[in-house]
C-alpha cells in the first residue's frame, strides 16, 4: 500500500498506465509547427509549393520522432505537425517508413558532408584531423540534436530498410577512419574490422550521450570521440592485417569443414512447452512482421495448445521479452568467465570473445533476433538488448588491470561488439561470427593495456582446442 492507504502501483500497472496516455495524446489535435501556406493564388510555382511541403514534413517527422520514437510516430500526427494535408503527403511519400527513410539520407548526406569537409581541411597529423570531423559531428548534435536522435537511435528501429540505410551511413564512417589510420605517418592501416569495432565504439558513445543527457553531463562528446580513436593508433600494426588475415583464412576453413559435415543435429526429442514456445516465437520473429504475429500464430508455430500459451504469458510481447532473455541468459553465462577477473584478464577476454562469437555463429536464429528483429519489437525489446550488451561489455572490462582513458569505455566497448554482430547479420555472414573474435578482442584490449600489448594477445597461438571450431563446439539443432 502507498502512503494515504492507496494501493501501490506495480511496473505493469504503471506501463499500462503510460499506453492509455499516449493513446490519449495521440487521439488529440495535433498543433502545426508550421504556419500553412495560404489558399487561393499565391505566388509559389507547384514546384515551390511541393519543395516547401516537404521540408515541412521533414521537419515534423524529426520533431514527432524525438518524441515518440519511429514505433510511436504516425502519419496523422506528421501531417498535423507538418500542417499539410494528408492527400499531400501520400502524393510525396507512399507511407511513413518511405519519408522516415528520405529524411534520414537528407540527414546523413548534409552531416557527412560537414564532416568530410572539416577532416579534410584540417590537414596535419591524424589526432588534428579527427579532432576536426569529431568538432563537426559534435556542432551538429548540438544544432539539431532531434535529426542526430533520428539517425542514430531511430533508424535501427525502422525495420530492415532502416538498417540499412544506417549500415550504409556507418560504411562512409568506416571508410573514412581506414583513410586516417592508412595515411597516418603514427599509424598503419587497420584490418576492416578492427576499423568496423572503432566504428561501432563511436556509435556507442553518440547513441549514449543522445540517449542519456543526465550520464553524460560534463561529457565532451568530441573530445571522447577522438579519445576513444586514438587509442589504436600505432605503427605496430603494421604486419597486423596480414598476420590477422591468415588466421580469419584458417578459421573460415575450419568453419567451411564443420558446417560441410550436413546436418548438426536433431530437433531435440524432449522440451518443455515453455522453452518450445519460446524457440517457435524466435522462428516466426524472423519469419514475419512482429507487430502482425499473435498468440495462436505462436502456439501453433510451437505445436503447443494455446491454452499453455495463455497460462504462460500476459501477451505476444511478454513471451518475446523472455525469449530474448533466454538468448542473453546463455550469453552472459559464458561472460561471467572468473577468469576476467584474475592477472590473465587480457588472455581471457580473448577467449571468452572467442567463445561468445562461437556461440552466435552457431546459433544464427538466436544472433538475427538479437541483432535485428528485436530493435522491430518495441521499447521493452530495444530496453533488453541495450541492457545485454552493457551488461556483456562490463563483465568483459570490469577485471582489467588499469583504467581506460575513455568515461564511455563500457559503453564503446558494447558498441563495438554489437555493432560487429550487425553487419556479419546484414551481410549473410553470421556462421562467419567466430572468425573476426580476434579483430574484437584487439579492439576490447588496446583501450586498457595499450595496442601494442594488445596486438601480442592476439597474435599468440591459440591452445589447439581454440583452434578447433569442429572440435570445439558441440553440435547445435539446426532449428535454433
């Protein structure tokens, strides 16, 4: 009971509470943030008039967005925002996901720019180069920091277009950081996915700055950047790419041989309605639009009657929010190695990133909801993943013996991580997962013992059971 003998309200009370007033708002007028162009004869050419619609919806788009999120966002509430009628909009955009996904190249292609600009004319070492990109992206967060939210929050939520379109944007990202560190007379050219780990380590950190404003208060976002960037910048990589190179090869062949053998296995004879609930909303989650999916779809997808469905969960959602914790309650067990926290933390982070890329490549349904599908699945679902690779990326960190230079260094480190599993998942390569644990290892490393201890670690002979993908891991159902 609350004070004044009022019943207290639980977590569920409260998100039920929040849904109604959303509905509520939703269902009110919205006020135009722009004033209407006026009717009658004017002087604005149809191509003026059509310009200058748009740029209002843009507008109103980017506004509703960093409000409510791209899930909670809807066309009536742009078109009211935007002060254009609806028949307007649908004669420039055929739904909200196609002006979502013009927004944000506008977006992309005006902050590159700026970016690419800013590097270039820099000029001089590479530490005064990328402290002028980051100075450029910082300006930009602060002058429009609603459109900086629309791109790097929202557009991972915006369905599989949304992607990757963001996939495209960080590939720009990516290049230009392989530029820097290739014509840097302090450093040598990077493996692409050592560059793709520092690339995911920046988005860490803008997304958590964006995210959270009150954690980061007194934070510099350029300066963290650049802090974080420079951390891996060394000429001792200079044979790195090549050594690295041979041993991806190796481990791919190993890969090529294990998943050559045929079938891995069984559908395992005997599961538990629960678990086999939870595999068939996994399976359909990939298969099918989340926000379309219902129970009886899930309960006959497991061969389960619905009435255990229904003993078992509120709702759809309930039983995808345990599904992902099932997911991440194996992934965190292997993280909680004891030994990350003993005086050969640096080899064990090699090994338990090792084992953690395993596990994903031989779960592939497992990695797609994870990487992908669950940022589809609403705020909860989005909630779950950020917590998992927070909470991943602490065990991994906690036991190093020195303190990094980064203050975002747990949440660049998550970002490296899950921004390497994105693109093996957007590029069709997650059996491929085991093969750049490496390449991430050195990226987790060099933030705390420096690159080029860093490069030792990874380097050394693996024990021949690592070396073994076939040998090592123990055949995986091909259903799950």
């Amino acid at each position: 009971m609350g004070s004044g003998g009022r019943p207290s309200l639980t977590a569920g009370d409260e998100r039920a509470m929040a849904k109604k007033a959303i509905g509520r708002k939703s269902a009110s007028r919205v006020a135009p943030l722009y004033k209407r162009l006026p009717h009658g004869p004017h002087r604005l050419q149809r191509d003026e008039v059509v310009l200058n619609q748009r740029a209002r919806i843009h507008g109103a788009l980017i506004e509703a967005i960093a409000h409510d999120g791209y899930e909670g966002t809807s066309v009536k509430q742009v078109i009211g925002l935007a002060g254009v009628s609806r028949r307007s909009f649908y004669e420039q955009f055929a739904n909200k996901e196609e002006c979502f996904l013009v927004t944000f190249d506008l977006i992309v292609k005006r902050d590159l720019q700026q970016v690419r600009r800013a590097y270039l004319a820099a000029g001089g070492p590479l530490e005064q180069r990328m402290r002028a990109a980051f100075e450029r992206f910082a300006k930009a967060v602060e002058e429009d920091r609603k459109a900086t939210i629309l791109i790097v929050l929202q557009a991972q939520r915006a369905g599989t277009a949304g992607v990757l379109h963001l996939r495209n944007a960080t590939r720009a990202c990516e290049q230009l950081l392989a530029r820097g560190f290739a014509e840097s007379p302090e450093a040598t050219a990077l493996p692409m996915p050592i560059v793709r780990g520092i690339a995911g380590g920046l988005h860490g950190i803008a997304a958590t700055f964006l995210r959270d404003p009150h954690a980061t208060r007194g934070v510099e976002l350029s300066q963290e950047m650049l802090r974080w960037t420079l951390l891996f910048q060394t000429p001792a990589t200079e044979d790195l790419a090549e050594r690295m190179a041979a041993e991806v090869a190796a481990r791919m062949r190993e890969i090529s041989s294990t998943y050559g053998r045929g079938p891995r296995g069984a559908e395992a004879p005997t599961r538990d309605e629960h678990t086999r609930l939870l595999q068939g909303m996994l399976r359909l989650v990939t298969r099918e639009d989340y926000c379309t999916l219902t129970a009886p779809q899930i309960a006959e997808e497991a061969n389960v009657p619905i009435d255990a469905f229904c003993e078992l969960f509120v709702d759809k959602d309930e039983c995808f929010l345990a599904a992902i914790d099932m997911i991440g309650d194996e992934l965190l067990t292997i993280a909680a190695d004891p030994d990350l926290i003993s005086e050969d933390w640096a080899r064990a982070v090699r090994r338990v990133l090792a084992e953690l890329m395993r596990y994903l490549a031989n779960h592939p349904l497992q990695t797609r909801v994870l990487a992908q599908e669950a940022f589809f699945a609403g705020a909860d679902a989005f909630e779950r993943i950020v917590d998992l690779a927070l909470s991943i990326a602490t065990l991994l960190t906690e036991g190093a013996p020195t303190r990094a230079q980064s203050a975002l260094i747990t949440e660049a480190v998550a970002g490296a991580i899950w921004h390497t599993i994105r693109c093996q998942v957007a590029g069709g390569r997650i059996e491929l997962l085991a093969a750049v644990s490496d390449h991430l290892s050195y990226v987790v490393l060099a933030p705390f013992i420096g690159a080029e201890a860093a490069i030792e670690i990874v380097t050394e002979e693996r024990p021949s059971c690592a070396t073994s993908v076939g040998d090592c891991v123990s055949p995986v159902p091909q259903s799950t």
